[in-house]
C-alpha cells in the first residue's frame, strides 16, 4: 500500500510538471526516428493532447500532413522526456557537488549512528556476536578492485605493484564530514593523527603490507584505515587481497588456498559482498561470484559490479547488466573507473563519474530501463544497501550489546565491587608511593647513619692497614717491650715509623672519594630496590627514569662533595691530636673490631675442620710444615754450597773429590783396587748429587695428599697463626700499657681507630650538606615532573595499563562505560526510528 501511494504521488507530480512545461520546437534526435515511425493514430492524439493538443501556430491537424504530424508528436514527446530526465538530473546534482545524494535525515543517521557505534566496539575486547555489517570487496586480481574504492573515495590511496601488493584485509571506514572541506586520513593502531596526503597514505598502506613476508603472502590481520571527507560517502568497506589462478616460484603453493580462506572468512552474515568482475572476462569464470556463491547461494547479499565496461561492445555490456544468466537479488552495476590525469590532491570522483557519463551516455543502450551504470550509481546503491541492511540487523545488534553490558556488569561488580580506577589516580597512588617509601628512608639514613657507614668503612680501611704493617710483622711480639730501658733506639725508631705510615696510609688513601661515593651507593642502591618494588616491578621504562633521575642528581653533586671532603680532612693527614676521652672510645672500638676479626679467624678455621675433618687436618697441616721446613733447609744447603763455590772453588772441588771416595770406598770393585781416570771422574760427577737423590727419595717415601686438602690446610695454618697474633693483640689492648695516650706506638689499633673517627665525623659534616641535602630536596620534584600526572593522559594510561592487574581493571570498566555509550546511541536510533515511522502514518 505504501508503494502504491508513492507511484501515485510520482504520477501526481510528473502530470502537474507536464502541464507546465512550455515545449520548444525541436528537430526529432535521427536514433529516435524509427522508434516512432510505426506509431498509431492512437498514440497520435495521446502526444497530441499532452503537448496541450496545439502545434504549428495553432493550426487545426486535419489541414497538416499525417507524416509530419507524427513526426511532430514524436518530437514533443522526446522534449517532454528530455526536460523531465533534466529536471531530475538537476534535482539530484545540484544539493551537493560533492556527488552523495540526498537522503531523509533519518535514514543518513542511522548509518552514520552504527558505523560511530562499530568504531566505539573495535576499541573494546567484545563478543563476535556484536558484528555490525560491513561491504567486502572481493575479486580476482586486475579486475578493478582498487579503481572502484579509489573512484568511491575520491583519492589514490590503495597500494600499487606488479607484485601482490594487498597482502592484509583493509577495513575502510568512509565518515561523511559534510559541514567541513577537509579531506584526511587516520591509521588508529598506528597513532599517526591526521594524514592529509592521500601519497603517504598509500605508502604507509604499501609498507604495512609488504611488511608480510614473501614464505606466508597473506596475513589475516586487518589494517584500520578511516578516511574523513565531505566528498565520501557512510560506508564501511573491506577490501581483500584478489583470488589467483596459480602462484610463483616466490610464494608458497598454499597461497591460493589461503586467500580463499580469508574472503570465505569475511564474507559471512551479515556482511554484504561487492563481487567486482572485470567486463572482458566471461561471469561464469568470476571467482568473485563462485565464492559469493557458496556462502550466499540466492545472492541476497551480493550486489555485482563490472568494471572495464568500455573494453565491451555495449551489446555486450547491456546483457551482462541484465542480471540474467547469473542473477543477484542486488544486481549488477556496470562502471568505468578510469580516473583522469591531474594532480593527487584534488578529489577525482567527480571526474570520473563525468568520464564514465560521457562513456554511457554514448551508447542509448546503456539507457535501457533495468539497466544500472555508474560510479555515483553505485555509491548510491551502497549506502541504501548498508543502510537498510543495518536497519535489518538494529534488533539483534541491541539485544548482543545488551546481553554484552548484562555481562560486563556483572563482572566488573564480582571482581571489582564496582569500584572504579583511572589512570590518573593510579599514576598519582604510584607516585605517592615512592615518594613515601623515599621519605622514610631518608629519615631512617639521617647523619648518624652515614657517620656509620664512613666509619665501619674506614675501620675496615684499618684493620687491613694492621694485618699488613703489623700483625705480618715477625718482630709484632717486640712492640710491648719498647718501654724497657733496654730498648734499643734503632727498635723505637722503627715501630714510630711504622706508626707514621699506617697512619698516612689511613689519610692519603683518597678518604674524600671513598667516603663521597660509598654515601653514593647507598644512595644508588637503595633507589634501584625502590624502583623494583612494587608496583614498579610492573613498569620498567618507569625504573629506568628513577634510576636514571638518581644518577643525574648523585652525578652532579659527587664531585663537587668529594672535593669539599678532601679539602677538610687536610690537617688530619699530617698530625692528628686526640684527647683521652676519644683515646678512650678508640680503644674500645678497637678491642672490638680485634675481637670481631678473631671470631671470624676462629668461625673461618672451625669451618675447615668441619668441612675437612679434625684428625685429617691434623695430619695434613703437619705434613705441609714438615715440607716447609725441609724446603728451608735445602734452600740453606744450596745457599751454603752457593757461598762456598763462589768465595773457595778449591776446597769446594777437594769436597766433592772427598765424598766421592768416601761413597765409593765400601764397593769392591777390582783385586787391585785401581781405577781408571775416567772412572775416577764419572764417580765425582755422580757424588755430587747424592744430597739432591736423598731429598728426592725422602719426598717420595713421604705420605702423599690431594692438593686441594693441601690448600686448605695451608688455609688453616695461616689462620690459626693470624687467630694467635690477634689473641695477643686483644690482650695487648686490654692491658695498662693502652690505657694512656701517650703509648700510642705500642696500640697502633686504637691510635688508628681514632683517627677513622676523626674522619668520618669531619666527611659526614660536609657530605650531609653537599650531597644528602641536595638529594633529598631534588628527587621527589623531579618524580613529579617526570611521573606525574604531568606527563599527559596517553602516558598515564600507557603507564597504568602495563600493570596486569590495574590493566584488566582499567578495561573492563573501559568496556562497561564504552557499552553503555553504545546502548545509549543504540537506543536513541531506535526512538528515531518509531518517530519517523509515526510521522509517516
């Protein structure tokens, strides 16, 4: 009933239209001639009385000539169609230049609406239910599959080669931006912005593809490409890569196969197919229409197009449009996307669809009622297709997205409790963490615990400078006699320099370097066990610009801190006077450093007996100072031998000569007991290393040990001998003789401690002020500059999201508020359209 009243009304309008219109007097076209040469008396007067019944100035038609009366008619009724096919063609031109005709304001927003509503879901984690339709462009490759997207964009964008070329699925999404002139291009996973040049657009689509390996071909995923024009149309476009006969030696055998698996893939419900078929190839060899088939066997949801259609004769073409021997429930559209030359820039659909009118119009074949030809047919065509396919598909789309919402919400409240997080909170939380976890080391490692620090190191310093100046030194057991009378002046001398150098080496070691950068490591270290803790174990480019802060700051300062050290503890490194209560304090810390490092000599034997074995030990540490002693006396047997070579060669030879005949004389050798000379000499030469065979044959009738049991016996040995010089030196400290200052010779270990402590109060005055201050100050203003909510919301949320935990949180509320927003636009189409439909009835 609905259709019945439009074709009444149209009839209305093109009657009260006629009445109108004033007819010209006009030759009939010759195509038109014969088309009216056999017109009837009939059809006569019907021409007759729609040109108002007068012709040839009013004249009555009985006085003209029957011939030219038809000619006549045929004549008005030709201009009469002419000025209605112009008056048509001004209606639907002149509203836009852009080429989109004009629609009802409804029926534009619901495609707009939903392709606002699939970009909101492409954005989301969602159910494949949620599957708004799209067009798929399929075809063979060379059969006009770009020209027809580039002719319906206005651009050349598409990826060119002789190569294959379109190797991922394209997702076009064509936004009609009609209140502005700007024509630009986005790349939403690539995060480009706005391309304004359609050559880059083509070259990033080019790079994209290329990027796909010549072992695979094909990929299946999709690159998203939004185009923003006032010239494009609503639509959502796929194109895929073209179906191949055979491959080359380059691509893998299966290519063929997985190109059809891609467009079988695509081309399912509810998707619309766009079969695009080259016109100078037969339709029975179409790929596009075979595979279209399979899953669309009534072709209900494909709508073909023939490109190339000036390669035809229009015979030819007109019969391919006919939809007769492959018919579609869409049809066929026939066009020829051939863009013109010009620069890039411009928008080229226009001049196509002028060129492809100039072609059509060419051949009256191509006028034919049923017959469809185009570019701007065929973006008109499109967009009712989508159009009414989307309004088909509104009903279930709302219940998928509520079901969808139903369960987003549910999740959200049993995991989360509905409690929501933005990124902006969780980079402030973060920040507030460490900038409290800093706070409170910087009040826990104050100027007590640096002093701490610089003195354990300088006592360390210390007790190294003892072992090796003093408690090494085999005349130790001397240095508390040095108060006798009977103490020579040349020992005095000899243990106050002693003094003098440990003392220097204490203060001349660079203490202002070492203290400044053990202040630094800490410092460093504790930073770097920040930045790992929780939750910037999550975060590692964040960690990295915590530690890279640090050194920045410690680097800046270090320097400058050492030097003022170095600069203060000058006087120290040439006398350094102490009064007896520091003489007091340093020799309690004395004592417990030396008992300190006894318990490790005792812990550190104890171990080796345990690992190795008393008694095994035992027999090994004798064995290694048997062979100790031994080597000691043929190192002084050699030596003496070397003295009397050197100072009497005569009596060494008479020696050897005597011990010869003494080794010789208990052998009998001839009756006569008469040797040769040469018997004589061979006997000196073989006498001279009877000591060295009677060491070796000692060696090796001794018992024999692994050597790794030798080294740790040697390891015992050395400290069971440093255990008793330290036993001595304990006892030393703790006698009357340490107790006074001016004994200061005899306990170099409590002068020394005294001087560490000297220094590391003076170091920790000036590395307080120079480098802990600074520090403290400099870093919680450089985390908020660099971490904070400063940074910007793509930051913050690139930050947030690399936590798993907050990351699920932040998408799953992401996924409920973007849900929402997209039942709400669903709901609001809905309204719209039970609105349109009341205002029709």
């Amino acid at each position: 009933m609905g259709l019945a009243e439009d074709v009444k009304g149209l009839v209305t309008s093109v009657k009260s239209t006629m009445n109108q219109v004033h007819v010209p007097e006009l030759a009939l076209p010759d195509f038109l001639v014969p088309l009216f040469r056999g017109a009837t008396l009939d059809d006569k007067e019907q021409i007759s009385s729609t040109t108002g019944g007068n012709n040839n100035n009013g004249n009555n038609d009985n006085n003209e000539d029957p011939q030219h009366n038809r000619e006549a008619a045929a004549a008005a009724a030709a201009a009469a169609a002419a000025a209605l096919a112009k008056s048509k063609s001004d209606e639907q031109d002149s509203p836009r230049p852009s080429g989109i005709p004009p629609h009802d304001g409804d029926f534009m927003l619901l495609t707009k609406k939903l392709i606002e509503v699939r970009n909101v879901l492409n954005s989301i984690d969602h159910n494949d239910t949620l599957k708004l339709p799209s067009i798929v462009v399929i075809g063979s490759q060379s059969s006009g599959k770009s020209s027809v997207l580039e002719a319906i964009v206005g651009h050349e964008f598409l990826p060119k080669g002789s190569n294959m070329v379109t190797r991922r699925p394209i997702e076009l999404t064509l936004i009609h931006t009609p209140h502005s002139k700007e024509e630009y291009g986005e790349f939403p996973s690539l995060g480009l912005g706005k391309v304004h040049d359609f050559k880059r657009i083509q070259e990033t689509l080019k790079d994209l593809n290329m990027a796909v390996p010549e072992s695979e071909c094909v990929s299946s995923k999709p690159i998203e490409l939004r185009i923003y024009s006032p010239n494009v149309p609503d639509l959502t476009m796929i194109d895929l890569p073209g179906y191949i006969q055979i491959t080359s030696k380059n691509q893998p055998i299966s290519l063929k196969e997985k190109i059809s698996e891609l467009c079988e893939k695509y081309i399912q419900e509810p998707n619309i197919i766009l079969a695009v078929c080259a016109a100078d190839v037969d339709l029975a060899n179409s790929e596009a229409l075979r595979s279209s088939r399979k899953v669309d066997p009534l072709g209900l949801r494909t709508i073909g197009v023939i490109t190339k259609m000036d390669l035809v004769e229009p015979e030819r073409g007109v019969a391919i449009l006919r939809n007769q021997d492959y018919p579609l429930h869409l049809g066929y559209i026939g066009v020829v996307c051939r863009a013109p030359g010009g620069s890039s820039k411009e928008n080229i659909t226009q001049a196509v669809i002028k060129t492809e009118d100039a072609h059509f119009r060419s051949s009256y074949q191509y006028s034919q009622r049923g017959v469809f030809v185009g570019t701007g047919t065929l973006r008109r065509k499109l967009m009712d297709i989508l159009e009414e396919n989307m309004g088909s598909n509104l009903g279930s789309i709302i219940k998928a997205v509520q079901k969808e919402l139903d369960e987003t919400r549910y999740q959200f409240k049993v995991e989360y409790n509905d409690q929501k997080m933005s990124a902006e909170s969780y980079v402030a939380e973060s920040v507030d963490k460490l900038k409290h976890r800093f706070k409170d080391f910087s009040r826990a490692f104050g100027k007590p615990q640096v002093r701490l620090e610089i003195r354990h190191m300088l006592e360390q310093r210390m007790l190294d400078i003892c072992a090796q100046r003093y408690w090494s030194d085999p005349r130790i057991n001397e240095l508390p006699q040095l108060d006798s009378s009977s103490t020579a002046e040349e020992d005095r001398l000899y243990w106050d320099l002693q003094l003098d150098l440990a003392s220097s080496a204490l203060t001349k070691s660079g203490v202002g370097r070492q203290t400044t950068q053990r202040v630094v490591d800490i410092l460093s270290r504790t930073m770097e066990q920040l930045a790992e803790a929780e939750p910037f174990n999550h975060h590692p480019d964040a960690a990295n610009t915590i530690k890279a802060m640090t050194h920045e700051i410690l680097s800046s300062r270090s320097q400058a801190t050492a030097d003022q050290v170095e600069n203060t503890i000058k006087p120290f490194k040439y006398e350094v006077e102490c009064t007896d209560g520091e003489w007091t304090e340093g020799v309690k810390r004395a004592i417990a450093l030396v008992q300190t490092e006894l318990e490790m000599c005792e812990d550190a034997l104890s171990k080796i007996k345990t690992t190795v074995g008393t008694k095994k030990l035992r027999k090994a540490i004798n064995f290694v100072i048997e062979s100790d002693r031994e080597e000691a006396r043929r190192a002084q047997r050699r030596e003496a031998v070397a003295k009397l070579r050197e100072s009497n060669p005569r009596q060494y030879l008479e020696d050897q000569a005597r011990a010869s005949r003494d080794s010789h004389s208990s052998e009998s050798t001839e009756p006569h007991g008469e040797h040769s000379q040469d018997d004589d000499t061979q006997a000196q030469e073989d006498n001279r290393s009877v000591p060295e065979d009677e060491d070796e044959l000692e060696a090796a009738m001794r018992p024999h040990f692994n050597p790794k049991l030798l080294v740790k016996a040697r390891e015992a040995l050395s400290l069971r001998d440093r255990a008793l010089v330290l036993k001595y030196r304990l006892s030393a400290l703790k006698s009357k003789t340490c107790k006074n200052a001016k004994n200061k010779t005899q306990c170099p270990e409590a002068f020394l401690a005294v001087v560490a402590e000297k220094l590391a109060y003076t170091s920790v005055m000036f590395i307080q002020v120079e480098l802990m201050n600074e520090f403290v100050f400099q870093l919680p203003r450089m985390i908020d500059s660099r971490l904070g909510v400063k940074t910007g919301q793509e930051a913050m949320e690139k930050f947030a999201k690399e936590n798993p935990l907050v990351g699920k949180h932040l998408e799953l509320m992401e996924k409920r508020t973007k849900l929402e927003e997209v039942w709400e636009k669903l709901n609001y189409l809905v309204r719209r359209q039970e609105e349109a439909k009341a205002r029709k009835w």
